[in-house]
C-alpha cells in the first residue's frame, strides 16, 4: 500500500533526510520517498498513520493530510 502525505517544516536536503530515516524507522515501513519541492513523503508499506506522525514528534516536522 501505498501513501502520501504533507510535511510541515521541511526547508532543505538535510530536512528531508532526517524525514527519511525517522518515516523509514517505523514499524511496517517498506519505503519512504520524500520530495522536498513538493513538501510530500510517500510511504509504502503498512505502518499505522498515527505511528508516522510520532515519529516525527520531537523533530521540527509534521506530517500533514494525506494527498
């Protein structure tokens, strides 16, 4: 299954990485890809959308709608 969602707060390639790597630590994550001129990562896989957005708690980003 495939997902994609808005994220708040992302300004460079530094920022999308580190939405990468904490999207791709959740559980049932198969793939993040994050496109930080659209400001969207599309995640593929089976996580629970609640288990995404607190993985980005704590950072200065947040996941937005799903699109």
């Amino acid at each position: 299954m495939e997902k994609t969602y808005g994220v708040i707060g992302m300004k460079c390639d530094g920022c999308a990485k580190t939405v990468t790597e904490k999207l791709s630590a959740v559980k049932g994550v198969e793939k993040v890809v994050v496109d930080l001129d659209k400001k969207q990562a599309t995640v593929t896989g089976k996580p629970w959308t609640l288990s995404l957005k607190r993985a980005l708690k704590g950072t200065k980003f947040a996941l937005g709608k799903e699109i």
